[in-house]
C-alpha cells in the first residue's frame, strides 16, 4: 500500500451535518473525492440537491435527508433514518452550528440560550449517541470527526452571542471524552476548530460589520480568510487510516489567527 493509499476512503460511508454548503459541502466534496460514499443532512432542499449531483459526478452513491439538526426531535429522526435507510455508517462529520445571534449575554432570553445551544451542541450529542452507538453495534470502528471553532479557545473580540464559544467549547471536551470511551471498539473522535473562514455565514457578516471583519482579516499572520475547500484535506486525513493513531485532538486551521 503507498502512501496516498492510506487517504483512500473506497467502501466506505460518511454522514455529514450541515453537508449542502459551506465547509460541511467542501469536506463532503473532499471526502467523495477519494471515495466515499455520502449521507448529506441539511435544511435546504436545493444546496442538497445541488451538492449531491456534484457529489454523484466523482462517481459517488449520494443520499439527502431534509431536517433542521437545531430542533432535537427533527435531529434524531433524521439519524435514525440515516441508520435504517442508509447504514451502515462508517464516518460522521458533525459540521452544523453557526453564531447565527449577535446577542450580548444580559439580553439573551433563556429560550434563544437553549436554541443554540442545542444547534451547536446537543446536536452533536445526538448524532454521536446514535450513530456512533451503530458504529459500535457494527463492531467495525469508525471515525467522528466534530467541527468546533477557535472560539473553543478564544472568545470573538468585538461580537457578542456567548452561546456559541460555550458550545464550541464544550464539543471540544465531549470530542475528548468520547476518544476516551470508544478507543476500545476503535472508533476515532477528533474535532477540528476553524478560525476565519469565508462561509456564507461570515460573508452575511462582513456585510453587516464590515470593520469588524476587515480587523479580523489583518490579525491574520497569513494574510486572509480561509477558503470552505481549505478544509476539505484535513477531514480527508481525520477520516482515513492515515489518522489511525489519533484521537481526543483538537486541530486548529486558523492561518495562524490565535498565535499573536
């Protein structure tokens, strides 16, 4: 077996959350690309569509499923679907999460409080809970892969929404805990935490706070924004054998953003 070999994913199936755009597209695309067949989960009907065909045209078996991973009922229906109709599952990517409020801490209702973090992090949980539990019923190992932020680490400077470095946080530490428990039925756990990306998200960002990101673009010692495809070869290797001996890490790919 050479080298590129080990990046190979022939056989193989990964979920992926929030998989229609952004950097859950561009990992799904990466992950296709070298072999492996996809479950795409998302909220809107023409991303899915739109990233399964260019996903079926690297000669991939695509399958979507619509639902809102924020809402925990709609979250679990859809993995226990992915299970029944689309399994087995050999890798998870829990991508979905976003600020999505820029709420400072004393005006944040409780029930906005509960909402994001349900989308940031319990559905992770409840993706890790199921999936990963058929990965360990399957007895075949398997690799989650959770996205997580810099924000795990530093707080935004200038914007507000605390939810989302709380959860960012926490899914780096479930992340760890979850190596922990599963190396036995070798299964792989790493999160993977972005720093600034131009996603969808953060150009509607740049719209509306467009100091804020030019700040953020100049404390960049590389120079610039990430790119969505950036990401794409790091999943590639976390969800390979290449990575067989990693597991409970946080990778940062943030052009260099938290070092100064």
């Amino acid at each position: 077996m050479s080298l590129l070999d080990r990046f190979r994913l022939d056989g193989r199936r990964a979920l992926v959350t929030g998989g229609s755009r952004g950097l859950g597209r561009e990992m799904a695309l990466a992950l296709a690309d070298v072999g492996a067949d996809l479950v795409l989960i998302g909220r809107n009907p023409e991303s899915l569509a739109k990233t399964a065909e260019d996903a079926r045209q690297l000669g991939r078996q695509v399958n979507t499923i619509e639902a809102d991973m924020g809402d925990t009922a709609k979250c679990t229906a859809a993995c226990e679907r992915a299970i029944q109709e689309h399994g087995p599952l050999n890798i998870l990517i829990n991508n979905v999460g976003g600020r999505r409020e820029n709420i400072p801490t004393a005006e944040m209702s409780l029930a906005k409080w509960q909402e994001l973090m349900d989308l940031n992090l319990t559905s992770a949980f409840i993706c890790t809970k199921l999936l990963g539990g058929d990965m360990i019923e399957q007895g075949r190992g398997g690799r989650i892969i959770n996205v997580s932020s810099i924000n795990a680490f530093v707080a935004g400077r200038g914007i507000a929404g605390r939810h989302y470095e709380t959860a960012k946080a926490a899914l780096v530490q479930f992340t760890r805990a979850v190596a922990v428990d599963w190396a036995q039925h070798g299964i792989t756990a790493n999160a993977i935490c972005p720093g600034p990306f131009l996603t969808e998200p953060n150009i509607r960002w740049s719209r509306l706070m467009p100091e804020m990101v030019e700040r953020i673009r100049g404390d960049v010692p590389l120079g610039d924004f990430g790119q969505p495809e950036d990401l794409g070869p790091l999943a590639v290797y976390l969800a390979s054998d290449a990575s067989r001996f990693m597991t409970g890490a946080a990778l940062v790919i943030d052009g260099g953003y938290t070092l100064c």
